[in-house]
C-alpha cells in the first residue's frame, strides 16, 4: 500500500462518516477492496467518469477536513509518543533488575501504554 493511499484509508477511518452514502461507497470500493473504477462503475450503473468524480470529491472533502482539523496527525503524533514512553518504561524496567517495586511498577506502565496503542 502506498503512502497515499494509506494516509486516504486513514482519513476515511477518521471521518468517513462525514461523506455522502455514495462518496463513502465508492471510496470503500476502490481504496479499500482494490476494485478499479471500471469495475465500480459498471457495478453502480454509471460512467467511470462519475465514479471518478464522487471518489475525487471525496478525497478533497477529507483533506480539506483534516487540514481543518489536524485530528489524524495528532493522532499519529500522539500514537508515537506512547511508542517513546514505551520504550522509557521498557527500559526503566530492565534497569531496576524485575525484583523491585520499581520494575512492577515499569511493567504496568508498559501494559498501560500498549493498551493506550489498540
């Protein structure tokens, strides 16, 4: 999968509902069951030019609602910083040897932030 096309996926996750019932169809058809537009438009009964045009508006309306916002790069930003406190905690806990309160206490910071990752 391409950069593009998973940060499209990613959007459609985010804010999917947001789109009409067709943008969302057709979007979920050709990103994410890989059908051509050929294939969506014969399936739809219209022109492929059609298709690529919901599909299109679509995209525009989820970037425009991401630059908007900046939900998903918070998210992201966010996603890799519990991944740095991860690694912190992991560390944390080989330091205090896995006897002591303290390495206890690193293992449910470590459970915690994996949790936090889901």
């Amino acid at each position: 999968m391409d950069d593009e096309t998973l940060q499209m996926t990613m959007l459609f996750d985010f804010f999917g509902e947001l789109l009409t019932e067709k943008q969302r169809e057709y979007f979920d058809l050709y990103h994410n069951e890989d059908l051509s537009l050929s294939e969506i438009a014969e399936k739809a009964g219209i022109s492929r030019q059609g298709v690529f045009d919901i599909i299109a508006r679509a995209e525009k309306s989820l970037l425009l609602i991401e630059q908007k916002t900046g939900v998903v790069q918070k998210w992201l930003n966010t996603y890799a910083e519990i991944g740095q406190a991860e690694k912190i905690a992991r560390e944390l806990m080989s330091l205090s040897g896995g006897e002591s309160r303290s390495a206890a206490l690193s293992q449910k910071l470590v459970l915690l932030l994996q949790g936090l990752k889901c």
